[in-house]
C-alpha cells in the first residue's frame, strides 16, 4: 500500500512539473497537439499507477519524452511560422463583411449550430450584428461586431481618461503581501495605520485590500 502510495505522490509530482513546462494555458487554449500530448502524459501517469508490474521508471521516462517532444515542437513554432502553421493549422474566416464564408465553414467542418452557440456566449444573438468572425486555431470564434452595435468608448466620445495600471493588493486572506508593498513604495506602518482607521485592528481580520494606481484603498474585511 506504500508502494502503491508513493508511486501515485511521485507520478502526480511528475505530472504537474510537466504540465508546469508546457506553459500556461487553459484547456479550451490549447492547441491540437498541445492536447493530444496531455491525454497522453495523463494516460501514461495512469498506468503505472494502477499496475504495481510495470517498473516506475517506464512512466518517468514516457512523460519526459512527451514533455520534451512538446518544448522542441514549442521552440520550432516561435523559430518558423511555417512549422508553426504545419502544427497549429491556420484560422479560418467565418464571417467576411457581414456574409457567412460557406466554403470557409465547410473546409473547417463548422456548421451553424456551432456558430451561433459561439455567438451567443459572447452575448451576440443577431448574426446582422457581425463584421467579422474568425475562428481560431484552438476552436475559440473571436467577433467584430459592426461599428453602429460596439459598445461607446471614451475614445468615440473624444474624451479624456487617466491612466489606469493594475492594482496592487496588498493583503490577501489576512497575510500582509510585502512584495506588492514594497512596489507601492509604502510601509506596513501605513497600511496598519489606514486600518486602523477603518476600524480594524490587524491584517489577519482582512480578506483582500488593493491600491489602485491613484491612491485609492479598497479593502474587505472577513466575515466573522
């Protein structure tokens, strides 16, 4: 049973390194290679976990192959755009000035079902609102929508905005972030001082507090 255990630990470990190296992505986001490499890598995990006859190192030594396989097909792809789109395959345009791309639709095996289920998870429900629609190489439909249907930007209105970064947060579930503090060029002083004055005694009784870029503290406090 400890056997069984520490394969199972060990194996898990393996895959999760892995899965680690082969970059951030979510499932849907992967390529087509990218998830045939990751059914195998989960299927070859499987197995030595279940049979205690196959030798552990048959596992470790399949993974390590995949994973390598899948960093030099990675490489290849940043170095050539024609490796690139040989793995990758290219998008296909599905919607081109308004009109539905039948032959585009065809080539790609997408039907309208498909195309107006895509559509209606980006909360699109009129095919007379799409300029343009492409579908991409990881199946994902990216939309255009008609200039008169976008939603109204400061920029069509011709107006001013300020800069806006990325808030800092500065407590997560009650633990001080030093490093993000560090960055606001602020000290815990402060930071206790202005809890203080929201009637908090300590940072542990917070559940996440952000600066944002002009200055601005929001925070929430934990329920009790």
């Amino acid at each position: 049973m400890l056997i069984t255990l520490a394969r199972t630990i060990l194996l898990y470990i393996l895959v999760v390194i892995t899965m680690r190296l082969m970059g951030k992505r979510q499932i849907a986001q992967l390529e087509p290679f990218e998830l045939v490499i990751a059914i195998m890598i989960a299927e070859l995990a499987v197995i030595p976990m279940q049979d205690r006859n196959i030798p552990l190192i048959n596992g470790i030594i399949a993974i390590t192959t995949l994973l390598f396989i899948q960093v030099t097909f990675s490489v290849l792809s940043l170095r050539s755009i024609a490796f690139r789109s040989f793995l990758d395959g290219r998008y296909s345009l599905i919607i081109a000035n308004g009109v539905i791309q039948e032959k585009e639709m065809r080539k790609a095996r997408y039907n309208l079902d498909e195309l107006l289920e895509q559509l209606r998870l980006k909360s699109i429900f009129s095919l007379a609102d799409v300029e343009f629609a492409v579908l991409e190489t990881s199946g994902e439909l990216s939309v255009l929508l008609k200039s008169q249907k976008r939603t109204v930007t400061p920029a069509d209105m011709k107006l001013d905005t300020t800069y806006e970064g990325l808030p800092l947060v500065l407590i997560m579930d009650g633990q001080v972030m030093s490093s993000e503090l560090r960055k606001s060029q602020l000290t815990e002083a402060w930071l206790r001082t202005e809890l203080e004055k929201r009637g908090i005694k300590s940072p542990s009784e917070v559940l996440i507090a952000s600066l944002n870029t002009q200055g601005e503290l929001f925070l929430q406090p934990k329920e009790p």
